[in-house]
C-alpha cells in the first residue's frame, strides 16, 4: 500500500535505478513461523519482489521449457494436485492398476535451500542467460545477502527453535537462499532440475515425480532402487554439493501407500494425509470464532482434492456445525448461520 501510494512515480525510480546500474536490493525482513514446523522465513522489500517478478518473467521460461514434466512447485498450473494425481497415474501404471506388486523409494535432501552452493547454482543460470543486463541482474539477486541488511520482526527468542543447521544465519556466505522469495523458489528449481534430468536419462527411471526438494521413484524391483539410491547421492554430492536426509528415505511396497505432497496414495484412492486432518480439525475446533467461516471453507477444499474424502470432510463438517456454521449437503461448503433477529 506504502508503494502504491506513489505507485509510477516509485516504479519510474526503480526502473531508473535498474537502467543505470544503480540498483541494490534493500533491507529484508526476517521472521519465524512454526507451523508445521519451525522455520526462519526472510521476505524482501516489496521493490524488490517487483524485480524478482521482473527477472522470473524474462528468463523463466527459457528454463521451464527444458524442466521435465514431474518437475513441481512454482510452476504454472504444477502444485500439489498435479503432483498428487501424477503419481496416482504412475503407480497406476507401473503396478498395471494395482495388479501387480511394485516398490517406491521416497526421499527428500538434507537441509535443502541453506545449503544449495550458488556458485554452482550461478553457473547454471548464466548458462542460459546471455543478455549482459539480465546476466548482472541475475548474479545481483542471486549473490545478494539478506543478513548484510535486515530487520528481525518478532520475539528473537523464537530463533532457537530453529535448529542452527536449517537456518541461513548460521550458513558460509556461499551457501544458502532465503525461503520467502519467488527468486528462491525459480533458483531451486533450475538447481534440482540436473536431479530431474540424471534420473530420467542416466538412470532411465520411467516413474519418477519431484516437488521441490521431495521426490519419488517407482520400480518393479526394491533392488533397482536401491542402485538408484546410491547411484543419486554420489551425483549429489559429486555435482551439487547436497546431500539426501536419510532420516527420510523410504523404501517399500507401494500398496501399503505413498505419502507425498499432503495425500496419501493408496490403492484405488487418494486420502489426505492424517496428521494434516488432524491439525485440521484441532484449529477449527480452538481457533477464535470470527476466523472460523473462511478456514472451514479452505479446509474443506484441501480435503476436497483427495478421491477418497467423504469421511474426512463429515469429519470436518461436525467441527464446523460445532462452531454454529452450517455446511451444505455434499459436505462442500460452509456457511454463515444466520443470526437471529429480536422481534
């Protein structure tokens, strides 16, 4: 609002700024949320998030035409229900609709976005960025260092729930992007995307799926995935520098149902991920009163995406009806009970 306020002449400053070379990113805000887990967040300035929107929207697409099509996350039209019904097809296809038995290895990497290298990362990115002036702009917002200059909103004691290896504070200057920003989201993706193209063309994995940092592979044979696994963390060590979590690698048998990007997939359904219900219905149920309509209507169309989800919505709907709402027969939508009028 601050921005607008003055809306061409601030945006006629920063482009000014940007065509004489003048331009540096400001100061950032740092702060910790907790749900679902603790997690240091840094946001930029909002001048500094129209020139991340600016770059992504010049040399994006010259690197989303090469991701593959199980590359998730900041993508258009490629969030969590695509990457749900994407690995519900392919599970449906390798074990030829639940007839056949097959495997899945799930893992994710190690403390991802505070230890990605941005000189390799760089490298990348200039790879296909000619153009001098974006070539500059893209190494500045890459190599920028949010904890030169920032603002910690907030009580600093929460700090501490953040173990000291998952926060960019406590990472090399060569290490590390701030999650908050769209820049962060893009350069991760252009960073994972060597993962992508390994898996599909040197290892020839016909079933495999990535959502930022967590990925699944599907195989007929346990033993196949595990030459895959060691096959994956010497690349990434060899050429990203990162590492997988082992804490969160799994492998087993895909009927006893794959977790991935808040669904479980099982055979012949998709269910929402327990936890995330329970959470779910907990905050509906302790949340204050006047917050409760919009939150029962977004969590009903979270769990709306899952193909078997009937008995979490009803669920759902007692918490809402508990809270004096009302909600529609197909359990869809919830609505505001009208409020008795005196005589």
């Amino acid at each position: 609002m601050a921005f607008e306020v003055n809306l061409e002449r601030n945006l006629r400053s920063l482009y000014d700024e940007l065509a004489d070379g003048s331009y540096a990113p400001g100061r950032s805000k740092c702060f910790v949320i907790t749900r679902p887990k603790p997690r240091e967040v840094w946001a930029a300035e909002f001048r500094d998030r129209i020139v991340h929107h600016l770059l992504y929207r010049k040399i994006g697409p010259r690197f989303e035409r090469s991701f593959i099509a199980d590359s998730c996350a900041c993508i258009k039209g490629r969030g969590t229900l695509y990457a749900a019904r994407r690995l519900e097809a392919k599970v449906r296809s390798v074990t030829q609709n639940w007839s056949r038995p097959a495997f899945y290895l799930k893992c994710d990497l190690a403390n991802f976005f505070v230890s990605i290298d941005k000189s390799i990362l760089l490298d990348l990115l200039l790879a296909k960025v000619s153009e001098p002036f974006w070539r500059s702009l893209t190494t500045l917002v890459l190599m920028h260092d949010p904890r030169s200059d920032f603002v910690y909103l907030g009580d600093r004691s929460m700090m501490n729930l953040v173990p000291p290896h998952k926060r960019l504070m406590e990472q090399p200057a060569h290490l590390g992007l701030p999650i908050g920003n769209l820049s962060s989201q893009f350069f991760a993706n252009v960073y994972l995307n060597e993962l992508d193209q390994f898996v599909k063309h040197r290892i020839n994995a016909r079933h495999y799926i990535r959502y930022v940092d967590d990925f699944v592979i599907l195989h007929e044979s346990p033993q196949w995935l595990n030459a895959a696994l060691s096959s994956i963390d010497d690349f990434l060590l060899r050429r990203l520098h990162a590492r997988l979590n082992p804490s969160k690698t799994i492998l087993q048998t895909a009927a006893r149902g794959i977790d991935f990007v808040g669904q479980v997939v099982r055979p012949w359904a998709r269910h929402t991920r327990p936890r995330s219900l329970n959470v779910a219905a907990q905050r509906l149920a302790q949340m204050p009163a006047p917050d409760v309509f919009d939150a029962a209507n977004s969590y009903l169309g979270l769990t709306r995406q899952a193909t078997a989800s009937h008995t979490d919505r009803a669920r759902l709907a007692n918490v809402i009806l508990s809270r004096g709402h009302a909600v529609d027969f197909g359990l869809t939508k919830a609505y505001r009970k009208a409020e008795r009028r005196p005589l």
